[in-house]
C-alpha cells in the first residue's frame, strides 16, 4: 500500500508542479487543461466499472446498486468533461459555461447521491438521533455558508439566469452528496472502510471548493484554462480512484 500512497502523491506533486511552471508552455498548457479531465474522469470511471463488476458478481443487491449509481454518475460527469473539452479544443470556445456540459455534470449528481444513500442506509441503523440530528445541523450551517461566500460576491455582477442557476447549483449539489458521505464516514471511522470514505469526503469537499472557486472567477472573468482551482478537480477525481482501489482491497 506504500507504493499505492506514494504513487497517488507523486501524481497530485507532479500536478501541482505542472501547473505552477505553466507559463513556459501556455499553448501546451491550454490544451492540457482541456484534454486531461477526460482523460482523469475516465479512469476513474473504469475503476468504479470494475469495482461494479467485482460486486455485481459476488453480492447482487442494495450493494452492487450502489456501486451501479456510482458508476453511472462518474460516467456523466465523464461526458460532462468531453463535452468541455469538445467546445474548447474542437469549436474554439475558451471558457464553455454554461453549456451542454453542465446539463451532464448536474444530471451526474442525482445517481451519485442515490448510491451514497443506498450505501448509508445498509449500515445505518448504527446511526443515533442524536448524530442524525448533529449533522443535519452541520449540514444546514454550511449550506449558509456557502450560500453567503457565493452570494455577495455573485450578485455584484451582471450574469443571465441560467449562469446564476449552474453557479449555485454546483456547490449546492455538492453540499447534498457531502450531506451523506460524512454520515457514511461515521459509520466507517473505525473500521477498514474508514479509509476508503475518508477519501470519497474528501474529493467531495475539494470538488465543492472548486465549484465555488470557479463559479466566483467566472463570475468576475478571470477564471482561465489553466487556473490553479483546477487542481482541485483532478485531485477529485484522484481521490476518488484511491477511494475505490481501498475498497475494493478492503471489502
């Protein structure tokens, strides 16, 4: 597992480096921005698929249907990221948002929230009132915040509906999958699926940040293909890789 870790690290460094040093390749830069979330998004895909495949065959049920929505949500937001990367490096429009895209990464969430759930709701009749309404509470508090952090800054600025529509759509979105997974990382914490969902919050949570960093920089017209918040993205999608590989050498 050493060599997992270690591996998944060396790609996040070497990520944070690549992007750091862009401005002595910014062509090159341009067309990586656009061209690697396809390509991360889709292995991450084929890693939840065999995931799926693994426990479809050993244990048909409200298991494997979650893993089934899993698969099927990354599968969208694997769409969504080609889609982008069809309108930039293809059609030539620099910043696509809102476009089709978004009708894939949106529709993405629904699936993914009903395979958190399911999953949740296997194990948790080990979950107290007390706890249930503990993260309810939590839950509410950083619906606040994040709806206050987007905003002010959102609501100075001249946008139409449908970019005011997807600019809290997102961050919402992701608010209501982080709502269960950290129930599923309390049910987990102690025992040897605790690794795997404290990675699956934490791509939930660094997606989220991302969303609102990009909701704001387009708001405001700096945001770029290359921008820094989108190490945020690919460090998702790759903590969603090392979440499944755990869980499937766990479980």
């Amino acid at each position: 597992m050493r060599k997992v870790y270690g591996a998944w690290l060396s790609v996040m460094v070497g990520l944070t480096l690549f992007y750091a040093f862009q401005g002595h390749y910014p062509s090159f830069m341009y067309f990586f921005s656009n061209s690697f979330p396809p390509v991360i998004s889709g292995v991450t895909v084929v890693i939840s698929g065999l995931s799926l495949e693994r426990y479809w065959r050993k244990a048909k049920g409200p298991f494997s249907k979650a893993w089934f929505y899993f698969t099927a949500g990354l599968f969208l937001w694997f769409l969504g990221e080609a889609v982008w990367a069809g309108y930039a490096l293809i059609l030539g429009v620099e910043v696509p948002y809102p476009s089709i895209a978004d009708v894939f990464w949106l529709a993405g969430y629904v699936p993914l929230f009903i395979a958190l759930y399911l999953y949740v709701k296997i194990f948790g009749g080990v979950l107290t009132k007390k706890t249930l309404a503990a993260s309810i509470m939590a839950t509410v508090i950083l619906a606040i915040v994040v709806a206050g952090v987007l905003l002010a800054p959102i609501l100075n600025v001249e946008e139409d509906l449908w970019t005011l529509v997807a600019d809290f759509a997102y961050p919402l979105s992701d608010l209501a999958l982080f709502s269960v997974a950290h129930l599923g990382l309390i049910v987990f914490w102690k025992g040897k699926l605790g690794k795997p969902w404290l990675f699956i919050n934490a791509a939930i949570a660094m997606n989220m940040g991302a969303g609102i960093l990009f909701s704001y920089t387009t708001a405001y017209g700096i945001y770029y293909c290359g921008h820094m918040l989108e190490l945020l993205y690919h460090f998702s999608y790759l903590s969603l890789i090392l979440a499944f590989y755990l869980h499937t050498k766990e479980l």
